[in-house]
C-alpha cells in the first residue's frame, strides 16, 4: 500500500478507499475518478483531511499517467497530465522537470526553459534539470549559456562526464553546433539512465511489497551515484516499511542534507522520529514543513492531533 495510505489509513471515505486500492493497483484512470467523487460527495459532507488526500493522490495519479505519456511520446497529454499534477503540487521539482521536457518535446522551448527552472529554483542541485536547462539554451542559439549550464551539471552528476561530452566540447569548438546538440542530447543516455532503471525498478517493487528486493535495487541506484535525495527518500521509506527506523532515519536525513527544502524527506524523517519517541526533532519539523508548505496533509494532521490532545491533557 502507498505510504500515505499506510500513515492515514483506510475507512475515510467508500470513493477514497477504493481510489486507493486502484492507485495501488496502478490503475491511475480510474483511480481520478474515484477520488474526484471522493472530493465532491452528493451528500456534501466531506472532511477536509479526505478532501487533502484526495487532491494528493489524484495528483500523484496524473503524475504516473504522464510518466507513461513520455514513453509513448504521446507529448501533448504527457504535458496535459503532468500540469493537473502541479496544480496539486507545485513545489515538486520532479513535476516541473517533467512537464518541461513534455513541452521541450512539442517544441515549444521558451515555455521549456521557464518550467525547467521552476524545478531548479525548488532544488539547484537537481542535475538533470541543469543539464536540460543547457540543452534548451543551446537549442535557443545560447551556445555559451547553454554550455555553462552542461558544464555545471557535470559538478552535480559526474555520470555525465562521458567520451560522447567530450565529443560534444569538440564539435562545439569546430562550431559544428547542430551535430554539437544531437552529441549532448546523448550524453543523457549514460548511467544516468542506469540510475533511474534501478529506481524505478525499486519503486514497482516497493508498491507489490516486495521491500527486501526494493532496498537491493535502491542501493544499486546509490552505488552509482550517492546524491540523489529522491532515491534516499525512497529508501528510507522502505527501511520504515520493514521495521528498520534507524536506518530509515539516517537515509531521510541523507536526503534533507542533499536538499535541504525536500519537503516530503522532512515529513518521512519527522513521523519516523515521532514513532521512535524523538518528539520534540518531530515537532520542529513538522513546523517547517508548515513554513515552507502550509497546506501539507501529514503536517496540517499532526498539527491537529497535537491540539486535541493538548485540549484533553489541559481538561
């Protein structure tokens, strides 16, 4: 089951938790449209911590279909799909990422480049997003800028430093600049790409339970390249999912030192730490991920459990 479905439980609502079991089931269609009557019941009475939920995972659901829109090339609802998700999420660098190269893909690159820094002003050391943020300058003509940008990344992703970049500098000097873009164009198609099979792989397996195979391919993705706070998130989640909260912890806390104003690893490492009796650390945090997102389901939850037992305590 999702993390969030594990944390809040099921019994909200009968839309919401099938919803659920659809998400879970990769059924991501007709999951939105269960949360959707999930949100907007005939009765009218809805909680607003099933209504947070909903959003979020009718979100979390767009976010999957557009991930699958991009293997099919199918650009245009790629970029549909990933713009109802940041309506819901729009401090997800990920998010942002994709709808650019949804975008970047139908040609549209000015728009490309603004949604492409959006996700670098979330998270700066996102080197995926440097990288593409070059190829768009480059593609614009920006040849200097755009080299800068490819140049920077590499301080971010050292898996891009390959033959083909090297190839890639060359053609530039020669001022061969077409044949210099198809050449960086590759350079995404490394071990970068390793990296993310072996997360993606981990991901599927998490979602069938599979928790011991998901830590396995998790590490692999971390062997290649230590610095990337999602795959770090993702684990910690998954040491929690097996009882291992000391490690759990240290990977949440990997990740908020990789990017200090990752909300989701903040509220991971904050509900570990309450569950291990480090209330006060969980208490602060839970306050900062109020500061830098005030409509945070757990958080805002947290903060209303906290209330009611501080009026039970005081009565």
């Amino acid at each position: 089951m999702s993390l969030l479905g594990k944390m809040l439980g099921f019994g909200r609502n009968a839309h919401y938790d099938k919803g659920i079991r659809l998400f879970d089931q990769g059924l991501y269609e007709e999951a939105v449209t269960e949360f959707d009557l999930a949100r907007h019941a005939k009765s009218g009475r809805v909680d607003s911590l099933t209504e947070r939920l909903s959003a979020f995972y009718t979100a979390e659901s767009y976010a999957h279909l557009g991930h699958a829109s991009l293997k099919q090339e199918q650009w245009g609802r790629a970029e549909t799909c990933f713009a109802r998700a940041l309506a819901v999420h729009p401090h997800y660098a990920d998010l942002h990422f994709y709808y650019a190269l949804a975008i970047r893909a139908g040609g549209r690159y000015e728009e490309a480049r603004d949604a492409m820094q959006k996700a670098l002003d979330i998270n700066p050391r996102f080197a995926k997003a440097r990288f593409y943020a070059g190829l768009i300058a480059y593609e614009l003509g920006e040849r200097e800028d755009g080299l800068k940008a490819l140049t920077n990344a590499l301080e971010l992703e050292p898996g891009f430093r390959t033959e083909t970049f090297s190839s890639a500098l060359e053609l530039h000097e020669s001022e061969d600049f077409d044949a210099a873009l198809r050449a960086f164009e590759q350079v995404s198609l490394t071990e970068v790409d390793d990296i993310l099979f072996h997360y993606k792989l981990a991901d599927d397996m998490y979602r069938r339970g599979m928790y011991p195979e998901a830590i396995g391919e998790y590490l692999k993705a971390l062997d290649l390249n230590p610095n990337y706070a999602d795959i770090r998130n993702h684990l910690g989640i998954t040491y929690s999912a097996c009882g291992r909260s000391a490690e759990a912890i240290a990977e949440f806390r990997s990740a908020l030192r990789i990017n200090p104003r990752f909300v989701d690893a903040m509220v991971n490492l904050a509900l570990c730490l309450r569950d291990t009796g480090a209330l006060s650390e969980a208490a602060s945090l839970f306050a900062r991920v109020l500061e830098l997102e005030p409509d945070n389901v757990i958080a805002r939850a947290n903060e209303a459990n906290e209330s009611a037992l501080a009026s039970r305590r005081a009565a």
